[in-house]
C-alpha cells in the first residue's frame, strides 16, 4: 500500500514554536602583516630600554656594574642637547659619507675581481693567493700604513674602510660564480650567445643573491672598520664625537654616540637589503 504525497500531512509551524535563529557571522579582527611585523620589532627594543632603566635606576652591581651607566632619561637629555649642535650633524654625516664612498668602492672592486677569479682559472691562480695573504689582516692593523700612505686622514680612513668591506663582497662573489648552473651557460651556448653576453645576462644576474649577502656583512664591517679608524686617526666622524666624549668623561653622550652608530648602521643594512630585493625580485621569496 503506498501513500500519496498529496494525502500526506505536512507539518506547519505554530504560533508557540520558537523562532529559527539566523547564524551571524562574528566579524574577527585581522591586524595587517604590516603591522604586526612593526609590533614585533619594537617588542624587543621597548624590552631593553627597559631592562636598562631598571639596571641603572637602581645601580645594579652584580658582576657586571651598571651604578656609572647612565640612565635612558639622562641619555635622551643628552641627545637632546646635542640635536641642537651642528657639530653632531656634521660627524654624522663626515662619517656617513665615508662610508659611502669606501662601501661603493669596496662593492665594485670587490664584484670586478670576484668574477674574475670566479670564471677566469689563470686569473685565480694568479691573484687568489694574494687575496687569501690579505685578507686575515685586520684593517684597523692598517692604520699606522694608511697614514704614512696618505696625505690626509681622510683618504686614509675611507681606505681603510674600502680594505675591510671589499673582502666579504669579493669572497661572496667568487662563491656565488662558482654555485651558478653549468647548465645554465651551455643553454646560452646553445641558443648562441657569446661570452660577453653569458657573462652580464646569466652569470651576473645569477650570482647576485650571493653578492648580496656578501654586501650586507661588508656594510657591517664597513662600519665597525670606520668608527676605529675615526676614534684613532680621526677629526671629525661619530666615532671621533664618541671617543672625545669618553675622553671628557661624558658618558651620556659616549651613549648617545653609540646608538647613533647602531641606527646607522641599521639603515644602511636596510637599504643594501632593499636593494636586494629589488634587483632580485624574479626570485620566489623575494616576490612575495
């Protein structure tokens, strides 16, 4: 016996039944990567601005002696004080054009001569040996050379910073040829380019992530190299304000001289990395 859904009852809601609840979606808060990148390097600085103001606020000397440190208020008190001087600005800069011309000199010669010994076995042979002699020699070692060299210290701190930061790059290049595809360079033999032309469309461009990390370490000696050779030979230069502060007792602006050097040097590894990124941009990682 089958039933006939046109006889079947259907059930009809009532009065008294409860109204179906529609589900509403909870909107969440999404904090843009941004952001949160940003939170995350201030979370560590804001710790050790604090952690410092603890030690030195109540003279902690417990191996280590923070009663002669000076506080963050008295360091920002100086650093106001010599915000308002020309001379701090004239060392930042007489500093930062150093290192701007040393590193620029460093990254070409260092780029030129690591290709050369990267694809050349005659010029390796040649000029390697004499590049591993160098290069164990501290270039803080060259400063009594750099000023019989020189005229003036000028030239012989920007040489001195030139030496330091031309090592990293020319060893990074050198690595970075001898990591490239050889399949890379008999495709491009195949489709019939010539030397030249595998040399500046495949081998450089595929060396440069390599370069680039050879760039950011030299950027960072660069500047270690710098600051010595300003505090030792030396007229003008933050490393040459923070040693005279040190010699005056000032150790509020010793302070300041420091975290001046460490901001810096921090944008100058910021901008060597984004240019990395840009010039590499064809590499997964650095498209996203």
């Amino acid at each position: 016996m089958t039933l006939s859904t046109e006889t079947m009852p259907v059930a009809r809601p009532t009065p008294t039944d409860p109204p179906a609840r529609a589900a509403v979606a909870v909107p969440r808060f999404a904090v843009p990567a941004r952001l949160r990148r940003t939170l995350l390097t201030a979370v560590p600085l804001v710790a050790l601005l604090l952690l410092w103001h603890l030690l030195t606020a109540n003279q902690v000397v417990f191996w280590l002696r923070f009663d002669k440190i000076p506080t963050p208020g008295e360091v920002f008190d100086a650093l106001k004080t010599q915000s308002v001087t020309a001379s701090y600005y004239r060392d930042i800069l007489s500093s930062t054009r150093r290192i701007l011309l040393g590193f620029g000199l460093a990254t070409v010669g260092g780029v030129l001569v690591g290709m050369a010994i990267g694809r050349s076995p005659l010029v390796s042979a040649l000029v390697r040996p004499v590049l591993e002699v160098f290069r164990p020699i501290p270039a803080i070692a060259l400063v009594p050379l750099a000023i019989l060299l020189f005229p003036t210290g000028e030239q012989g701190i920007v040489f001195i910073t030139t030496f330091a930061a031309f090592f990293p790059v020319a060893v990074s290049t050198i690595h970075a040829m001898h990591a490239l595809p050889k399949v890379w360079e008999e495709a491009a033999r195949t489709l019939g380019a010539r030397r030249r032309e595998i040399l500046f469309r495949i081998a450089l461009p595929g060396a440069l992530p390599g370069i680039f990390s050879g760039l950011s370490v030299a950027m960072g000696v660069a500047w270690i190299c710098v600051i010595s050779a300003e505090m030792i030979s030396g007229q003008f230069g933050i490393g040459y304000f923070t040693w005279q502060s040190y010699g005056l007792l000032d150790y509020a602006s010793v302070m300041v001289g420091m975290l001046t050097i460490g901001v810096l040097g921090w944008v100058t590894a910021w901008l060597v990395e984004m240019a990395g990124r840009r010039v590499n941009r064809w590499l997964p990682r650095a498209a996203r």
